[in-house]
C-alpha cells in the first residue's frame, strides 16, 4: 500500500497530534529519464517528473492532501478554491476523501473538460464564473474571509509545504539536486514550493547544491515576465491562463536566489513540445505541462550550453486532462474502413510487413 506523504514527510510537514493521516496515494511519481529528446537538444542528462500520475492526474495532489487534512483538524465541513481545472479536480477528490463538501469556482468556458468532469464525478458544487480565474480568486479569497470555510488555493501556506516534498524525491532519486529545474509557471505556488523544499533538503545536508529555476509561462499569460498583471491573459495552455499570480513576489525570490529565470514560451513553442513529448518520449502531458519542455528547448535553441547538465522538467498534469487538444494535433487523420483486414491492410500500407 502505498504510504502517502504524510506518513513519508510528516517531519517536514506541519502536522500536529491531531491532525487526521489522510492519504490518497500520492507522491512517489516516476522520474523518468529522456530517451531521446535530451539527446537531440545537447542535453547531458534530462528527466521528466511524471506528476501527473499522482491520484488525481495532476501536482495539485501533494499540497491538496496538506490542506484539506489541516481542514479537517481545524473543524472545517466546506472547502473552497477557485481554479484554473486542475486545483478543482484535486480539492474535489480530497474533499470526497475526507467527507468534507467542496465548492469550486472556475473561469467560464475556460477550463479543459476532463479537469471539470473529474470535480463533476467527485460530487463537488462547481460554480462557473463570469470573468477569469483571477477574478474567480478574488471570489474565493473574500468569502474566505467572512464565512468558516477552508480556502484550499495555493494562498493557503499548507499548500506549498504539500507540494515541496516533489523537491525531497527528486533529490532522494538523483542523490542530489539537478543543475536546473523546469517548471510551467502560472499562480507561482509551484515554483515557491520547489524552491522551499530544495533549500530545506539543502540546510538539512540532504543535497549538496541548489538547482537554477527556470520558470516558464505562456507568452499571452506571462504577467511576472512582463512586470505587471495581465487584464485579460490568453494561452491554449489554459491551466495556467492567469494574469495576476498569487505567488508572484515568491517566484521572483525563487528565481533570484538560485540564479535562474522566468521567460515566456509561445503557443506555437508549447505546442511543439506537447508532440515531441508524446511522440518521442511516450509522456502524455497537458499543454501547461508541456512548457517546461519547450522552455528547456527554446533555452537549448537560444545557445545555452547544457552538455554536462543534469536537468529535471516538471510535468504537472496527465494528457487525458484536455484531450480535445489532442485531438486537435493528431498527425494522421482518423481513418475508417469495414472489417476486413484485407482493407485495412490497404490502408496501413507500407507499414505493416509480411
Ligand atoms: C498542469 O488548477 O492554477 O504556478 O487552478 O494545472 O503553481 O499555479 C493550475 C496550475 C502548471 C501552474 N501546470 O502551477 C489551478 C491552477 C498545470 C497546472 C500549473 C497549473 P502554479
């Protein structure tokens, strides 16, 4: 059975006698090493951290289960957040878990269809917002404010002590930090929680060095990037569609700090990436997902030298999230034929041989 990250990092977690050992499975995500990508783009090592195999397909999951047990220590019968898809998902099936009711608010229209099935199946309230995730947030945080409830976004601290735990099993599975870390950068928890949890495992003498953060957002959503928010962000990548990130003063601690960077990638360049992971490497990402991996490539093409680096890219969230991109990229149309294998040898062609 597998244990979760409570029992496997409660001394680095905020946990109290009383708080409830609520687990769903997750952590313990594959760190898989590229097959052939890293060699095309001169990469020394790269790898690829599966987080979308954690229990509800996506990172949310490790700070998810923080928050919504210090919920139930606290007495809390609702949680609440807004969400871009993927925080709903993972709020839903927590609060499923732990017999808590759950209320999402997700920007109208704007969220990929697996993310709101997943919070329809879990039986969580999902309320559609007029406006966009960052409106949503502002919902969240002022009924936060005034009624007893557990606002379960990434402005609740607990959050980020769940998710820097993925920091300590990078570190456990290398034996050191990597030289840079690539991560899709959209409200910026996730950034703040790498960041957090590869400087504990440092003072610890866990590891022996601090990884480069390289942030990357989506060049329509790239607020921090920019130096100042965005009215009305656009990406196809909409998990992380956001134009005023909560976290942004820590991403910018994180990327300063450990000497990295935060640039943008394109639609186009998020794109690419999303084929090549999947085509190249049989890793089913979301689009968010897939801009670490154009970040390390637009890097790579942009003549940084990265011949003797060990590089780990973040894949926060499963492909099925969203597959009507998928779809909408396939590289052979769909083809038909009646059942006859003659025909569809005929089709197939070349292919197949005897
Ligand atoms: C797949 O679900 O913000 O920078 O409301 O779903 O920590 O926000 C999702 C974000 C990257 C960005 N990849 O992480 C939400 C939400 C995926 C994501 C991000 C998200 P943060």
């Amino acid at each position: 059975m597998s244990e979760g990250l409570l029992k496997r990092y409660g001394d680095y977690l905020p946990l109290t006698a009383d708080t409830p050992m609520l687990s769903m499975g997750e952590g313990d995500t594959p760190l898989v090493e590229s097959r052939r990508l890293g060699k095309q783009f001169g990469i020394g090592r790269l790898f690829f951290k599966l987080e979308g195999c954690n229990p509800s397909g996506s990172f949310k999951d490790r700070g998810m289960v923080v928050a919504v047990a210090k919920a139930m220590e606290a007495g809390h019968t609702t949680i609440l957040c807004a969400s871009t898809g993927n925080t709903s998902a993972s709020a839903a099936a927590y609060g499923a878990a732990a017999g808590l009711e759950t209320v999402v608010l997700v920007p109208a229209g704007q969220i990929a269809e697996g993310k709101l099935s997943q919070a329809v199946a879990y039986g969580a309230r999902v309320i559609k917002i007029d406006g966009n995730f960052d409106a949503a947030l502002n919902v969240a945080r002022e009924l936060a404010d005034s009624y007893n409830i557990s606002l379960v976004n990434s402005v609740n601290p607990h959050r980020i002590e769940g998710q820097k735990t993925a920091a300590f099993e990078i570190i456990e599975t290398l034996g050191d930090a990597p030289d840079n870390l690539f991560i899709p950068v959209g409200n910026a928890g996730n950034i703040t929680a790498y960041w957090k949890g590869f400087k504990e495992a440092e003072s610890d003498e866990r590891a022996s060095r601090l990884p480069q953060m390289m942030g990357f957002q989506a060049e329509g959503s790239a607020p921090i990037v920019k130096g100042h928010p965005i009215a009305d962000p656009q990406t196809i990548a909409s998990a992380i569609r956001i134009g005023n990130p909560a976290s942004w003063s820590s991403a910018l601690v994180a990327r300063d700090e450990s000497g990295g960077s935060i640039d943008t990638v394109s639609d186009d360049e998020i794109l690419e990436a999303y084929k090549l992971l999947a085509r190249m490497e049989g890793i089913f990402c979301e689009p968010a997902s897939a801009a670490s991996v154009a970040g390390v490539i637009k890097c790579s093409r942009g003549g940084m030298d990265f011949s003797s680096s060990t590089i780990v890219c973040i894949i926060t969230g499963n492909g099925l999230k969203d597959p009507s991109v998928a779809l909408a990229l396939a590289s052979h149309p769909l083809e038909e034929s009646s059942a006859d294998a003659q025909i569809v040898a005929g089709i197939v062609g070349a292919q197949l041989k005897q």
